[in-house]
C-alpha cells in the first residue's frame, strides 16, 4: 500500500513539473495559457479583487463602529491652586492665598465608543459609487483579455509565419544550390556563359541573407509569443499548431452574418457604466444638502490613586456612561454645493455624449472590421492562385533555361516573383486569423 502511494506522488510530482514546463502549445492552449499568467490579466484580476474590498470597505461605513481607549497618567508635579486663606483660617488677612493641590498624583481611565451612523445621503451614494466602481474594474478585467487574446493570436501567427518563411527559404535555397551545381556544369562545358552562373551566386547570397534575417525575425517572434504568454522570453517554445489548419479553423463565414449589438460591446459598456458613475456622482452632490444622522454610547470606567496599585482589588474605580446623537444639517455654503452640482451635471452630459459617439465608433469599427475580415478571404485566394501561376512561371522559365532557349535574367526575375507571391500566400493566412479575431473583440463574441 505504501509503494502504490509512493508511486502516484512520484507521479502527481513529475506530472506537475511537467505542467508548469510545458513548452508546447497550440493556439488554443496559448490563449488560455495567457489568461493565467499574462502579467497584466493578473493586475487587472487583482483591480476586480481591490474593488471588492472597497465596496466592502465602503459598506462598513454604514455598520457599528466600537473605539475604545485606555490613558493612564502620572504628574511629575501636581498643577497648584492658589484658594483665599480665610477658606483655611477665618482670621488670614484678605487678599492672602494658599497654595493647595487637588487630586492624586496619578490616575488610569478606559472607556468604549459605539457609533452607529442613522442616516446619510453620501453614504447611500457612496455605496452606488462603490459597486459601479467594481462593475468599471470587472469589465476593464475584459476587456484586458480580449486585448491579450488578440495579441497572443497576433503573436502566435507571426510566429508561424516566421517559421514557414525559413522553411520556404531555405528550401530555395536549395534549389538555387542544385541550379548553381548543375550550370556551373553546363558553364565548364561552353553551354552557358560566365554571367548566367554569376547571376545565380547573387541570388542565392541574397537568399542565405534573407533566410540569415528571417531567422533572427523568427527568434524575436517566438519571444514577443513568450512575452505575450506571461513566460521568459528565453524559454522553450513549441507550436504544435500548423498554418494550414489555423486557415481551416478560422475561415467562418458564418461570423459575417453575426448581428451588432452594441450592448455585447465591451468598450459600449465601459463607456455606459462611466456615466452611470458620472449620475451617481450628481446624486452625491444632491445629497450633500441633506442632514447627516449619527448616534453614540460611551461606557469607562476612572481610578485615582497616589501609588500604582490600579491593579489590586482595593482599588476603587468610577463608572461613566453617555449616550448622544448628532444631526449635521448643511445650511449655506456660499453656493459653493450650487457650483458642485453643475459641474458634475456638465459631466454627467458629457458621459452621455460619450455613449452615443461610442455606439457610432463601434458601429463604423464593425462595419470595417466585417469588410476587412471577407476582404482577406479574397486576398487569400488571390493570393493562392498567384502562387500557382509563379509556381508555373518559373518552372517553365527553369526548363527554357535548361534547354538554352531562355536566360538567367529571365529565370531570376520568375524566382524572384516567386519568392514574393509565397510571402504574400503566408500573409493572407494570417490575415484572416488576425481579422477574424478584430472581428470577434467588436462583436464581443465569444465572451
């Protein structure tokens, strides 16, 4: 019994270690993956977990608060009172004092304090304040992770990109390679002349320079990916995920036929919880006109003595008790309450304005967002037959060369075509994935 426990702790252990080094992710696993450690999701979380306790702190306002105080004190002198002396002695002159000290040398005092606010129009206020506060910071925490999901598909498609770009051009560059071979040949047989076999050592030095800058491209990639997951830039990365099926997952044309609301809108809803704030804020103004109500009791006890023995049970103490309530009625501020009040009003039109431009903005963001998005499947397609056609070009260029019926500078000007159109295929992939998600983020889809 004791080995199998042993054995599932070496698991649960290793299984562990391996979950926190994991190193491969497809895209999905990357998303949720930065949903938990993207270090600005967690400032936006602990925002959410701040609003919370101050709606919690600004409730208690409201509840009993209880104070309580312990003084204890020691004359090094005691204060003199000076009392006439025919208080003393009958037959003193008028107009003579005697010196007389009141009191013990020391004393020690406690009492307790319970208040309890009755009624005030700023708490009330406060405590609207206070959870509009929260709901601000809850939908900011959205909106942060639709900004760090947009990045990392962003970052996770450029990445791809990175890596399929190398592979393509080092794969040029090996047919370049062979073509070099094979003319370099054909040049030692009087079948070619010297400038066809130079033309082809330029284009494949610039090839290795391309792929030497695509690869130092591909490293910053995968750390902006490792940035944008909350991990060190320097670690480990594997994407397990292809750009071909990226295509296949992202091309929905039933998202264009999605409706904008919007209310699903994140930023819509910041924009209308900022002028529910802005109203709670000319309601708070209002309320500083209103009396203010609190009530309180007071219990302690008081000991004199001239030695310190305030600990003993001869010890005498004296008890006092108060109740009290207090009613603040605000009367004349010099219009300065007046002056309050408009400019929150004047800001609480503004918030609404705000509101209306921001449905505007986001209707013309959707509408961009849309044509943008059923734009790159053109370009896609567009960009696919292109590739094609290159593909085909410099094929037949590469055998009109061969048989000596072209040349080098025609050869070179089709791969070079080629080289690009293949660059712009791998754009038109990302495209779409970047495309798609803008398009979601607008439409607050998924939530």
């Amino acid at each position: 019994m004791k080995l199998k426990i042993y054995i599932i702790l070496i698991w649960f252990a290793s299984y562990s270690m391996h979950a926190q080094d994991k190193s491969s992710f497809s895209l999905q696993e990357a998303v949720d993956f930065a949903m938990k450690n993207n270090a600005n999701i967690k400032k936006a979380e602990n925002n959410v977990l701040k609003a919370q306790k101050k709606v919690w702190e600004t409730t208690s306002m409201g509840l009993p608060q209880i104070d309580a105080t312990a003084t204890y004190q020691k004359f090094i002198e005691q204060p003199v009172q000076l009392l006439p002396a025919r208080i003393m002695n009958p037959s003193a002159p008028p107009g003579t004092y005697v010196p007389v000290k009141f009191g013990t040398e020391q004393n020690m005092k406690w009492s307790a304090t319970l208040k309890q606010l009755i009624f005030s129009g700023s708490y009330l206020v406060g405590l609207q304040s206070s959870r509009t506060y929260k709901k601000i910071s809850e939908n900011a925490l959205l909106k942060t992770r639709q900004k760090i999901k947009e990045v990392v598909v962003n970052a996770y498609g450029n990445a791809l990109l990175a890596d399929e770009s190398v592979k393509i051009m080092q794969q040029n560059i090996q047919t370049v390679e062979q073509n070099l071979f094979e003319v370099n040949q054909m040049y030692e047989n009087g079948l070619v002349e010297q400038t066809d076999v130079e033309q082809l050592q330029i284009t494949l030095s610039n090839l290795k320079n391309q792929v030497d800058y695509l690869q130092r491209m591909k490293q910053v990639a995968y750390e902006m990916l490792n940035y944008s997951l909350g991990r060190d830039i320097s670690a480990p990365l594997k994407l397990t995920d292809n750009i071909e099926k990226l295509k296949e997952e992202n091309m929905q044309l039933n998202l264009l036929q999605k409706s904008f609301s919007p209310e699903q809108n994140i930023d819509y809803l910041i924009a209308k919880n900022q002028e529910k704030a802005k109203k709670l804020q000319v309601k708070f103004q209002k309320s500083q006109a209103l009396p203010t109500i609190a009530a309180f009791v007071n219990y302690g006890k008081n000991a004199y003595n001239n030695d310190f023995e305030f600990f003993k049970d001869t010890q005498a103490w004296y008890e006092q008790s108060i109740f009290g309530l207090s009613v603040n009625i605000p009367l004349f501020s010099s219009f300065g309450r007046q002056a309050k009040l408009h400019q929150a009003q004047l800001d609480f039109d503004n918030a609404q304005s705000d509101v209306r431009e921001k449905e505007k903005e986001l209707r013309l963001q959707y509408d961009k967002a849309k044509n943008d998005y059923e734009h790159s499947f053109k370009n896609y397609e567009i960009a696919k037959q292109n590739l094609k056609l290159a593909e085909r070009i410099e094929h037949k260029e590469q055998i009109k060369f061969t048989e000596g019926v072209g040349n080098s500078f025609q050869l070179n000007q089709a791969r070079m075509q080629l080289y690009q159109t293949q660059q712009q295929y791998l754009q038109s992939i990302i495209d779409i994935i970047n495309k798609k998600i803008a398009l979601e983020n607008i439409l607050g889809y998924p939530r």
